[in-house]
C-alpha cells in the first residue's frame, strides 16, 4: 500500500503543478488585459473650454497608491471613483502643473474649483485602477515617481515606457519624489543602531522605532553625531539631485517641474538649517514648485511655490471624511454624499455628514465636534436594537436612546476607545458618566501602528525603547462590535458580542423617544502618529429595530437573496485579490 503510493505521488505533483500553471496563466491573462485596456489602450484627454474666474486659490489631494478591493496602506479604486465622481459633480476641475505656475507667476485665473491630483511613489497599481476612473471624469493628475525605480525589475513601479504613454494620453505629467526612498539614521526598539538601509531591505520595519529620509538630515553615528562634515553633506545631497535629473533628462529629455520631498513637513520647519539650505538650493535649481506639505488640502494665493499643500488621502477614510477635510481646508461649500435617498428620508442629520449605502450607514463627523444623527420614527417604550459598530477602535461610536431633540436630552451608550462608556444627558444639564466597562482585549500587528517615526530625535530619545503602549491601539485599527439592546420604561439591557451584558436603569426625567447615532474623534494624545485628526467615521452596518412583538420598526439588513449575492460577490474578490498578490 505505501509503495502504491509512493508510485502516485509523482503523478499528483504533476497534476496539482499543471492545475497551477493553468490558474496562474488565467491570472496573468486576466492582469494583462486589465493592464492593456487601463494603461495602453487609453483614449486622448480633450481639453474642456472652463471658465477661468478664480484668483482665490486651489484643493490638492494626492494618493499614496490604488487597490483594488480595501486595504490597509491603499486606498480602493472604489474609494477613489467615489470620491472623485463627487468632487466632480460639483463641479471640481483638475489643473495641471502649468496652471499652477501661471497662477502664481503670471496672475492667470483657475476654475472656479480648481483641484491638483496627484498619485505618490510611482506604483504601477495607481496608474492602472486610476486610469479609466480619469477617462470617465476627463480629469489629469501627476504621477509622482522615484527616478532609481526605472531602471529595476520590480514590476510594482512604472518603467519609463509606461510613463511616456502615460503622458501622450493627456490623463497624466510626471512628477518626482526624488532619486531613492532611502532611511537614515535608523535605531531599532532596543535602541541599537542600523545605519542607512533601503526601503526594500529592511528585514522587519515593526522593530524600526527611529529613522529619517535620506535627505532629511546628516549622516549620524550611534550615538547620533554627526559622522559627516559639512561639506561631505552637502556633496551627498547633491549628488542624489544629480543622479535623479541625470535618468530623468535620459529617459525623458527633461526634469519634471513638479517635486514632492519625502517626507513632507520637514523643509522649512524641523530640519538642520544646513541640510535645509542644501536640498533648498537643489529643489529651486531643478523643479519649478514643491509640494512641501501635508498640513491642509488648499493653497491659497499667497502661498509660496516651493511650499504647496497636499491632502495625502488615508485609505480608511470615508468620501464623506474626504469632503469634510476639504471644507475643514478651504471653506469652500462641499457637498456629501446621501447614498439611498430612500433611507436618508428617514433619518435626521443633526450633524456632520451620513452616508446610507445598503446595510450600512458611514456618519461623520464634523472637524472637532459630534456627527450625530436621528431616525424619525418615534419609538415605543419597549423595543429591541440590533446593529454592528464597524469603525475605528480609537474614536467614538455612539448609540443614543430615549433622545428628545428639544430639551437636547438623552442616555448615550459609546464605544470609546474600545470600553463601553454609559452617559445620561437630562434636561438643562451637563452630560454625565454613569458607568464605564473594558471590553476584550484586541489583537493586532505592529505594522498596523503608525508612527512618525520620520521626524527629528535626539540619542535619548532612541533608547527609550518602544513607543508602542501596549494599552493604546492605532487610530487605523478597526474592530467589529456587535450590540443587541433591549430597552424597557425604566431600563436598558445591553449585549456586546454575546460577550458583556449589562443592564443599566434609566433616569425617569428622561422623557425622549428617539434613537440615534453619534461619531466624534479620540481626545487622546497621539503626538506619535501620522493620522491624528479631528473628523471620525462611525460606521454602522445591519440595524433592526423590532417592537415587543418581534414587528420591524426599522431596518437596513440585506434580504436572504441580497446577502447571498453580497456573499458571492465578496468570495469572488477574495479569491481574485489572492491570486493577484500571491502570482
């Protein structure tokens, strides 16, 4: 018996190795065709005829890379469709670089909505999910690129072929992040010193805890003194301006006008006054405007040339969280997106801004204040709620009972940074605490942590050791909660995950008979990561609301033959997202 089969094994590995081969050819046909139709098979741009009446300023939102379902490091093309169909429904018309010069140099007029689109890093993936996105909406944007990811094999990155028939479509212009993604200067948890080591040779960046750009600063020993003299910077940094205009100027004819320093905020705020002089002297020699910034989504008619603004866009942001970061900037009057007018017709917007997409509601939240919002159907004194908080860990997802819109009074049951905080709210008062309850601890990966780490630190500083508190979790990390609550005359039964169950008394002044739900952004100190900010998603996905006698009230659930279809359509992305990665 086991010779038997031992004689088979072979024969099954050639099965399973032709198995492979056949899905693995499908995967690259299947990417290949994609590829052709979004990149080389692309119609010409035509310039549309805008009116030119805006002498105010201009939004600039750029985008890391694009994939093609959710992820953590990039935003989705749906994300990015979304976001950029509604920006152009209202009217937003993307500019390109000689606009802006002629802006600024020459007091030449924008569209009255004027918008600079720009994708970072070079990734081959930008340019082949954004591409038909661009086609539809006419929109241009400037690639970015590294100018040492030309000449490698890593398919990742554009190759010069790539951008030139990028370009000749009129949909993109080249732009430059510079000659390498390189760190410096880099000490790990346990306070040891690196070195300088590449971007790609990094073994395991979750023991990274200090590094800096490769023209961000001097070249520093362990002990972070300077290991370079003065001029010996100085010629470093040249020569890496010298080496990127050197392959631009072979491969293009040309240095694109447009620079994006990594990283941004550093330039003419927090860097060595002598580094700064060098790369300031370099990036006015070579580039015609910089985008220096990452602060705000607009600049306005004073800003400088060599110190532009960009939104750099967090993939975990909704559209709603988009918009509202562009109104936070530039005052502009920005619409949001409703989803279902159907549903949106039975819900209230107090404040911020909802989204009403299938089974899932997206509330957000206006900059430094609550998103709040209230579903018009009274409710009975006995009733159940049922629904899932899928939001970000750090934050605040709240739930509202018993809420009466004119004496501005309520019981408030919120996650907060994930423990279950209780509050009651009566007429003529102050919001007070009535219990608080930790929920489960979360499991995640240290690379989903994002730190700062690219900034300026002194050698103390690196032998502290790890700045990641066990206790606290990263602003990107999302956790799925799921509530039943049953809510009586003088009581509340809470349920979180089949896990805590509490039961909590209601204060009778407490007369309201409303639900609703509540986003508001963390008060924590998070000085040590990259996307603090002051706008929240609460997202909220299959409510039901039943009576005492099991009648819906309201929901949003999927029917059986939506979730089946649902389900499908998500295995079929699931598999495909596997293959493109894994092949």
């Amino acid at each position: 018996m086991k010779e038997k089969n031992v004689i088979l094994q072979p024969a099954k590995k050639n099965r399973r190795k032709i198995i492979r081969s056949i899905i693995q050819l499908i995967v690259v046909l299947f990417l290949a065709v994609v590829l052709i139709k979004a990149v080389f098979l692309t119609d010409k741009r035509f310039a549309e005829a805008v009116p030119l009446n805006n002498k105010e300023g201009f939004i600039a939102l750029s985008y890391f890379g694009v994939s093609r379902n959710d992820s953590p490091k990039y935003v989705s093309k749906k994300n990015l469709e979304e976001q950029l169909t509604l920006l152009e429904k209202q009217g937003y018309q993307t500019i390109t670089q000689k606009d802006i010069l002629d802006f600024y140099q020459k007091n030449k007029p924008l569209p009255e909505k004027a918008l600079f689109l720009s994708f970072e890093d070079g990734r081959t993936d930008s340019s082949i999910f954004a591409q038909n996105i661009m086609e539809k909406l006419n929109y241009k944007a400037t690639m970015f690129t590294y100018a040492n990811k030309m000449d490698t094999r890593d398919q990742k990155f554009l190759k010069p072929k790539d951008l030139k028939l990028m370009e000749k479509s009129g949909y993109w212009e080249l732009g430059s992040n510079g000659y390498r993604l390189t760190y410096i200067n880099i000490f790990n948890d346990k306070g040891q010193s690196l070195g300088m080591i590449d971007e790609n040779n990094i073994p395991n960046k979750t023991t990274i805890e200090y590094y800096n750009h490769y023209l961000m600063d001097f070249i520093r020993n362990q002990y972070m003194i300077p290991s370079e003299t003065r001029q010996e910077m100085e010629i470093r940094i040249k020569k890496d301006y010298k080496l990127m205009q050197d392959i631009y100027q072979q491969e293009f004819g040309k240095v694109p006008k447009a620079y994006a320093i990594m990283h941004a905020n550093s330039l003419y705020n927090n860097m060595d006054p002598l580094v700064q002089s060098a790369n300031d002297k370099e990036i006015k020699d070579k580039f015609l405007m910089h985008f220096n910034l990452e602060l705000s989504a607009y600049n306005d008619r004073d800003s400088d040339l060599y110190n532009l603004n960009r939104l750099q866009v967090s993939p975990y942001w909704s559209t709603n969280h988009v918009m509202m970061k562009i109104r936070q900037a530039s005052n502009q009057n920005v619409e949001f997106k409703i989803g279902d007018p159907a549903l949106a017709q039975k819900w209230h917007t107090i404040n911020g801004a909802a989204e009403f997409d299938n089974n899932k509601v997206t509330l957000t939240s206006a900059p430094s204040s609550e998103g709040r919002i209230l579903l018009k159907e009274t409710m009975p004194q006995q009733y159940n709620v049922g629904f899932t908080f899928k939001g970000n860990v750090v934050g605040e997802q709240a739930f509202y009972v018993n809420y009466d819109d004119k004496t501005n009074s309520y019981l408030r049951i919120a996650l907060i940074d994930n423990e279950l905080v209780v509050s009651e709210k009566l007429p003529a008062s102050d919001i007070v605490e009535k219990a608080r309850f930790p929920l489960n601890e979360i499991k995640w990966n240290e690379e989903e942590y994002a730190f700062n780490k690219a900034t300026v630190y002194t050698y103390q500083d690196t032998q502290k050791g790890s700045r990641i508190v066990e206790e606290e979790y990263p602003r990107n990390l999302r956790k799925n909660r799921v509530f039943n609550i049953a809510v009586n005359k003088d009581k509340i039964n809470i349920d979180v995950d089949n896990v805590l169950s509490e039961t909590i008394q209601i204060n009778p002044s407490l007369h309201g008979s409303q639900i609703g739900f509540g986003a508001l952004f963390s008060h924590k100190d998070t000085s040590h990561e990259q996307y603090a900010d002051d706008i929240y998603d609460t997202l909220i996905e299959d409510i039901l609301i039943t009576d005492r006698k099991d009648q819906t009230i309201f929901t949003n659930q999927y029917t059986n033959f939506e979730k089946v279809k649902y389900k499908s359509t998500t295995l079929f992305n699931h598999v495909v997202d596997f293959f493109i990665e894994t092949f």
